[in-house]
C-alpha cells in the first residue's frame, strides 16, 4: 500500500497542518479521526486492515485530517465567540487548502466521499452538507449533528453556518442544496448500545430534520449490542461502503 506523509502551511489558520495519504488512485475519501484524534488514527486503530482490499485496489484513496478540535469544539470554557471562528478558519482550510491538494494528488476529478466516526462524524456531515459541490457522499458513524453542547447553547451566524439541524430545518423548500443533496449519497447511522445514548439522540434529530425539508437519506439504527467504539465502526463503514462506490 503506498503511504504519503504530508506537512504543510495553511495559510488560513497560519501554521503547518499535517495529512497522510493512502492508496494510489480512486474514489477520494476525507476522513476526520473522532474528538480531539489526529490525522493518524485511523492507521492506529486498525483502518487500514479494515479497508485495505478497496485502497490496495485503487478503488478508494483515503486522505486522512487533522483537526484543532482542542481548541475549538472542545475547549471547556473558552470564548464561544473566538471558538467558532477559529472552527470555521479550520473549514476553510479543508475546503480551500487540503480538499485542492487533495485533488491535485488523487488526479482522478471525482467528487469526495465525507466520513468519520463520532465528532468525526459530526465532521464529515457538516462539510457535506455546507459543500455539496465538493461531496457526493457522507458515511457519518455514531455522530451528533447540533452544537448546542458544543457551544453551551451559544448561537450566532458562523455557529449556524455550522450547525446542520438548525440551517437545513431553516433552509427555504426551494433552496438548490435540497435537490444536490438528494442527487448524492447520505449514509448515517448509530448503534443502540454501550455509550451511544448521546448519538442515537442526535441521529434522531438529523433523521427528523431531513425528513422534514424532503431529502432522502439511508438512517440505519444498528441493535443494543452496537457501542461507541472501533470494532463496530469497521463494521459499519465495510457494510456501507459498497453503497457509494456502487
């Protein structure tokens, strides 16, 4: 498998950022490691094993973010304010920076599949469905899809930019986004088990909320003996896969 580390300045958040690249060719892939991971997780916690007949096969080439989430959806008690705007000079870098590069690398033109597990997946939901022009598809995993936590309630233009439940529920019936998204593939789903209470409830609320505004979204409610963790994550992206590649 070929494995390429990259380091390199953005100059929207004014510092170096790091990404790897995996596979030769394909379907370009983003992927957002959970709350406070890095752009390596998915290597450590054994992603590659898990997918590695799609990427060996030039059929997926992943390229692997890294976030600053410690200091802005996680930040305990910092200035909400400055935290959301650090947060979105963040989605500016992904969209304006890594997504070109990555492009440039993958040199196939397609679209980005979106995908993360937990905040991974509030991630890849988020920039899904703020740029659809750039993704066709999300698989988001045991995610939460507001940020009244994130934020402690905190509301204003730039945190409702980021917020899917409250700008799609909001969003005019004839906005083009709707029928972009369902032209495209949405994948969400959740476990009912061990430490996904939190994630079913925000599923559910995703789940009404695109419902509601017409678009069509495959939402997958997995069974009382799925957690919050790795092991059903690859499960769940192997049995989802084939969907968006098919």
């Amino acid at each position: 498998m070929q494995i390429d580390y990259h380091k390199e300045y953005s100059h929207e958040l004014g510092r170096e950022m790091e990404f790897k690249v995996y596979g030769h060719g394909g379907k370009p892939v983003l992927v957002f490691p959970c709350q406070n991971g890095r752009f390596y997780d998915w290597e450590g916690f054994g992603m590659l094993e898990t997918l590695g007949d799609y990427i060996d096969a030039g059929k997926i080439q992943l390229f692997t973010a890294d976030t600053i989430d410690g200091e802005t959806l996680s930040l305990v008690g910092g200035d909400p304010y400055h935290r959301v705007r650090l947060h979105e000079a963040w989605y500016r870098y992904v969209t304006e920076e890594l997504t070109s590069r990555a492009r440039e690398i993958n040199g196939t033109g397609q679209a980005f599949l979106s995908t993360g597990f937990s905040m991974g997946a509030y991630h890849a939901a988020n920039f899904f469905f703020r740029r659809p022009d750039l993704f066709d598809s999300v698989i988001a995993l045991s995610g939460v899809y507001d940020t009244y936590d994130m934020y402690n309630g905190y509301m204003d233009d730039v945190v409702y930019a980021n917020d899917p439940c409250a700008s799609i529920a909001n969003m005019p019936d004839q906005h083009p986004y709707i029928q972009m998204y369902n032209e495209r593939k949405i994948i969400i789903c959740v476990g009912q088990g061990a430490w996904e209470e939190p994630l079913l409830a925000g599923t559910r609320r995703l789940d009404a909320v695109l419902r509601g505004k017409g678009i069509n979204a495959w939402i997958d409610y997995w069974g009382l003996d799925v957690n919050h963790d790795w092991p059903w994550w690859k499960k769940q992206i192997r049995y989802f896969l084939p969907s968006v590649l098919g």
